[in-house]
C-alpha cells in the first residue's frame, strides 16, 4: 500500500485526545459506602458490565474516527485491489509520432499504420473502464480527442480520418502538453506511452545526452507515471528528396526566363542513375530531365520557365522512382507582373559617365533594356533628380531608392514616411554629398524614422591598406540567401574602401550583410506596413566595387523583388504554417472556399484581421495545411475556376533522412530517461505485467469514517440514558 498525501497519516496521532480525556475522567471516580447498597450489588454487576462495554466501544469508536480520517486525507493506493475485476482501472496517454518519416510504406503498410495496429492492441488489454488520451505528436502536437476518453473505439474512428503531419517530430511540446493530459486523467494508475519510429533526427540530440526538461513535472506527478519508450520499426531507409527549390526572381514580368534551381539529396546507399525529374506549370507537365545521384550525395540542376499571361502561377517540381513519395515534390507560387514600378531619387550626379549615384542602379534595375535585348524588364524605373523630386512621383511607385540624396525639403519627408506605412518599400544609399545633420534628426528621428539605424561616422581604408570584404557567412534573408550559392556570383569578390558606420541597431531592426571589419553593410527594419532596406556605401564605385561585380544585378533585383512583395503570400510555405491572406472588401463580400492538394474544397468566411494595423482588414486563415503541395483560393458560387490565390506548402526536409535509431540506441535513451522500452508488443506485454497499478480506497475510509460518526452519537445517547 502507498499513499499519495503520506504527510497527512500525522493526523491519525490526534487519536491520543479522546483516549486522554478518557483517562483522565477515570481517575476522578471516587467510591461512596453506602450500608443498602448490598441489596442492589446482583442488579449493579450486570449494569456495569454492559456499561463499561458500551464505553470501550464508544472509546474505541472516537479514537478510531481521527484515525480513519487521517487514511482517507492521505489518499492510500492499495495494488492487491487489482487482482479483483474493475478495480484495476488504468489512465493512459499516448504520444503517437505523426511526423512525415511514419507513412513510410514496409510489408503491411506505413509505419503509422503499424503502430496504430499496436495501439489498438495496447488498448485493447486495459481494464474496462480505463481512460486514454492521445497526443499526435507532429508539428504542431494537438490533441486527437478533447481530452481523456473510456470509448477505445472512438479514437481509431478518429485514427482512421486525421492525416498525420509533414513535419518533424515537436518531442518538448508533446511532453509539455503530455503533463497536461496527464493531470487531467481520472485514476493513479498512469502511464505515458511514447509510440514511435524513433527518426535519428528527431532523437539524434537526446541520445548524444541531451536532456529533456519537460519530462521533469511528469515525474513529479504522484504517484510518478509509468513511461515507455515503443519503437515502430521502419523498414524503408533508402530516400530521395527534393530539399529545396530556388527562383531566380521572386516576381518577373510576362516572357521573362524564370531560372529554377533544385537541390536532390540521396539519404541512402543506392546509387540513382537518371532519375527522371519532371516541371509543372499550373498543373500541366511541361519539360523533363534526368539526374544521377551518387550514395549519401546531392545533385544541383536548373531548369528555366517563362509564362506569357500575368497572375499567380504555380510551378511543380516532382521526381520519379523513388518508394517514399512524400518529399518526391517542390511547389512554388511565383507572380508574373507587367512591371514593378521604382522611383530612383538620385543626388548630384558627376561629369563622368557612371559616376551619378544612381547609374549603375538603373542598368541593374533594367537590363534587358539597357543592353536592347529585345527581352522585358518586370522592373520599371524612374529616375529623378533631387532637387526636381516632387510628392507627386510617389505615386503608385512600390519601391523608392534614395543614392547620396542630401535631404528631403519641405513636407517631402512626411509623404514618404506614409507611402511607406502603407507598404511599400524603401532603399537608403548613402554618399558623399549626404547632410549627416539630417539624416539623424530628421531621418532616424531617435529611431522613430525612417532610417534603420543612428548615424556614428565613416569607415575609410588608405590606399596602402587591404580594402574591406563581406564577412564569410550563411545568408537567412530570402533576398540573399541564393547567394549561399552563387556559381561564380561570389558577394565576397567586392572591395570596400570607405562606408558610413551605423550603431543604436534594436527593436525589430536586423543587420543582412556585415563588413569584416564589424561595421554593418545591410540593415533592415520594418516600417509600418512597408520596409526600409539601408546600405551603408554608395551605389556606384565611388566607395566599393561592389556595383562592378556580376553579383549586383541579381542582388538589386532580388531585393526589388522581394519587397515588392512583402505584403503577398511568400513563394511557399512550411507545412503546418498557418495560411493567411488580406481581403479587398469586394473579395470578403462573396463566400470563398480553399481547394487543397487532394482537391478538397472547405469553405472559408473572412474575419476581421486582429493582427493588421487596421482592425477592419477583412482577411480569411485556414489553420490545418499538413498536407503538402498547392491550395487554391476560389469564389465558391461561380463557375469561373480561375483562382483568387494560389498558395504553396513544402514538407520540412528534416523528415526526408529516413534512418532510425537502433533497437539499443533507443533503449539507451530509455534508460538514461527511467522508461521502460520495447519494440513489439509481446515485450510491451511483459513490462506491463510486471507493473502493479494499485487502486484508490479513500472512498470506502470515508464511509467508515461516516460510519464510526454515527456509532458514536448513537453510543452517547444510550450511555446517557443509562
């Protein structure tokens, strides 16, 4: 026997009160001679007797009350109960691995549906009227059920119809929400259950000793649930994924190439040779190649497409004979635009040719055009002068750059700061004929401005010296991050010979590009809806040769791009992500339905966008994206099937590496974390008989104790009488 308040078993001493007071009276009988009392001594020895019985029962009754009282309080658990049907019942919560690595098809079907076949099993065998929880543990971990159930057969209808996630396995979250599920269960008897195939990338971090905090209030529940480590063995190993695809543009114009390139990694040891890999525009397969893939290797390839009608359209790329399909494709949504319109606000420009502060930007911005190609430009810019700048060139430009600008005049400043809260874009170039003055007290206005960061002086190299380069580093800004390889694009080929210092970087502010010498060379902030992008050298070769690189066009083009659209959804997203799109009010005035990837349609009703700065935003969001691939945004009373939006969802290629720890591996983490482990059911049947799961029996003290309550009244009254 146990107890699960043992302090409280103290209480049980307060029986010594009424045995004292007992002794106590006892001691204050004194014995009267009476000459008559012969007559009665027969009558009195029988009453006597009855009466000194009836008070060693009503004494016994009083100390056994406090007694009593002190076992019910301490809550004891007493295991031989179990031996006798219903009162063995148990609480179980299982943490199901939902992560994409568990529809990995064997003999028999997936991984999960093995595991479920456990389950079921596992189930199966607990006393009648036990409760069980499960948690699918993928990314998000949520909750099968609402809470703890006793209908077994109600969780695998509910099995049966939720698709399992694209994403790894959330292992501190599901704990977290495990201690949860855990307090919430309706006997002592608990158990957690850890059903999984044990990916070397999700568990990889907790075998090599990392710990697992959460498991810590688990352990403190009382009395301490039972944990067990289950393995689902996979038996597929060998993989193919394709892990990334990169655009060479965020946004391009009608007829312009769009330039794909793809990563295929081979998470296996068989060698792959011409794998067909095929491209999809809007659902249509369009072009083909073939990829041969060493053991343990990834292949690069770039494929181009152009689309010839503006709108959102979906590219496609899926790869061929492969046995785990789930990360066999790449979906992009890619905006095709008859321009993106740009407002270059160029200061003095020099004599020379290519020395205005905004000439190399304009070939960058516009080459096709510079060089007659005959081939369309999606960015359009307009240069104008400083001193011929007016308010109203503003007008419908979504990107702005300012190159050695001295200042703004008049109520230039105020404008701009609004056509950038609305959500468009902003480029600082600094130079030589800046007003240092102003840029910090009318531009960073103490941070509330337009400008990122606080002006703190120049850097400058002397002519004998090393010019300064681009630190060494790996690129998270989509914007630059397809220079993490850039095939002969190499950002660290520019020199750097003078740049302005910038300091006060906080908030929101982040630095994208550092020099080697510690000084920022590219800093972001939003701005309201929009935001300011702020190199700290010139645009042209004055102070860098960063304009004379072959990587300046891509990366003005990227940058341009990318801020043209930061208000649409991005090229793809995480599985899992929530979807989420801002509605004009004629949009949210019509009922809307999302199709997914499995061509379902669920309708969709527009809500008033909390998190927008305008409350009133109608926008709609759609939660449960676990299924990779394209949804699509329709009216739902038309016959027109043109969507609205497209949006894409890619698998996280965590999953892709199928490998799984071995039988001992896990066991050694089972170990290390006080479990019990187990790899099929009849060890799992074992560990299960060898547990005792005692019973509650405070119930039963608690109607002793109302018992012995009444036994006391009822032996007062009679002794009274007497």
């Amino acid at each position: 026997m146990s107890f699960l308040n043992a302090i409280l078993l103290a209480g049980a001493a307060a029986f010594t009160i009424p045995l004292l007071i007992h002794l106590l009276n006892r001691r204050r009988i004194h014995t009267v001679q009476w000459g008559a009392m012969h007559l009665l001594e027969k009558a009195l020895k029988l009453r006597r007797r009855n009466l000194q019985l009836e008070q060693k029962l009503l004494l016994a009754t009083r100390i056994a009350i406090p007694i009593f009282l002190a076992l019910c309080l301490a809550r004891p658990v007493f295991s031989l109960l179990r031996q006798f049907p219903g009162m063995d019942k148990r609480s179980l919560v299982v943490l199901l691995d939902d992560s994409a690595s568990m529809r990995a098809a064997g003999e028999g079907g997936s991984t999960r549906d093995k595991a479920t076949a456990e389950l079921r099993r596992i189930i199966d065998q607990l006393p009648r009227g036990s409760d069980v929880s499960v948690i699918l543990a993928g990314s998000p971990p949520r909750l099968l059920l609402d809470g703890p159930t006793t209908s077994h057969d109600l969780i695998f209808e509910k099995l049966n119809t939720t698709p399992s996630l694209a994403g790894p396995v959330a292992i501190a979250e599901s704990l977290q929400l495990a201690t949860t599920e855990l307090k919430r269960t309706q006997t002592p008897a608990r158990e957690l259950l850890i059903l999984s195939d044990f990916q070397q990338t999700d568990w990889q971090t907790v075998l090599d000793g990392g710990s697992l905090p959460e498991l810590d209030p688990i352990k403190k529940i009382e009395p301490a649930p039972a944990l067990t480590l289950y393995r689902s063995n996979s038996q597929l190993s060998e993989n193919l994924a394709l892990t990334h695809v990169d655009p060479s543009a965020f946004i391009i114009a009608r007829d312009q190439p769009l330039a794909l390139r793809a990563r295929i990694q081979n998470h296996g040891q068989r060698d792959y040779q011409d794998i067909p890999v095929h491209l999809e525009a809007d659902g249509v397969r369009i072009r083909s190649t073939r990829v041969t893939i060493a053991p343990q290797a990834e292949a690069t390839f770039t494929l181009t497409h152009t689309f010839d009608t503006p709108g959102d359209h979906a590219l496609t790329l899926r790869l061929e004979g492969d046995a785990f399909p789930e990360d066999n494709a790449f979906s992009l949504v890619i905006p095709v635009r008859e321009e993106v319109k740009t407002l270059l606000i160029s200061g003095r420009s020099g004599s020379a040719p290519m020395t205005g502060p905004a000439d190399f930007l304009q070939i960058a911005l516009s080459p096709h055009m510079s060089a007659a190609t005959g081939l369309k430009d999606v960015i359009l810019p307009t240069l104008v002068e400083e001193q011929k700048f007016r308010d109203r060139d503003l007008e419908n430009q979504r990107v702005i750059i300012m190159a050695n600008v001295e200042k703004l005049h008049g109520n230039q400043l105020k404008e701009l700061q609004e056509h950038i809260k609305k959500g468009n874009s902003l480029i600082i170039f600094p130079g030589p004929n800046i007003d240092p003055r102003w840029y910090e007290n009318d531009l960073y206005q103490k941070g509330t401005g337009l400008l990122p960061a606080k002006p703190a002086g120049f850097g400058h190299i002397d002519p004998n010296q090393m010019p300064a380069r681009l630190l060494s580093q790996r690129h998270t800004h989509p914007a630059t991050a397809y220079f993490n390889d850039a095939r002969g694009m190499n950002l660290q080929d520019a020199a750097f010979t003078h740049w302005q210092k910038f300091d006060n970087i906080e908030g929101d502010t982040r630095i994208l590009l550092n020099l080697d010498r510690g000084d920022p060379l590219l800093i972001e902030k939003p701005y309201g809806k929009g935001r300011v992008l702020l190199f700290t050298t010139t645009a042209n070769a004055q102070w860098s040769t960063l304009p004379l690189q072959p990587a300046f066009v891509p990366l003005m083009q990227r940058l341009i791009t990318h801020l043209a659209t930061q208000n649409t959804p991005p090229q793809y997203q995480r599985t899992g992500n929530q979807l989420q799109l801002d509605l004009t009010e004629d949009q949210a005035k019509q009922p809307l339905q999302l199709i997914d990837p499995h061509h379902q349609a669920h309708d969709l009703k527009p809500v008033k966008n909390s998190g927008n700065e305008n409350e009133n935003q109608p926008a709609i969001t759609y939660k449960d994206t676990f299924l990779p691939g394209l949804y699509e945004l329709r009216p739902a009373k038309t016959t027109d099937t043109t969507p609205i939006r497209r949006f894409a969802f890619n698998p996280d290629p965590a999953e892709s590496n199928l490998a799984t720890l071995s039988s001992d591996q896990t066991r050694q983490i089972a170990e290390r974390l006080g479990a019990s482990f187990a790899s099929d059911y009849d060890t799992f049947e074992k560990i299960d008989h060898s547990r005792r799961f005692g019973s509650e029996i405070w119930q039963p003290i608690l109607l002793l104790v109302l018992f012995f309550l009444f036994a006391e009244v009822f032996l007062q009254q009679r002794i009274a009488r007497a």
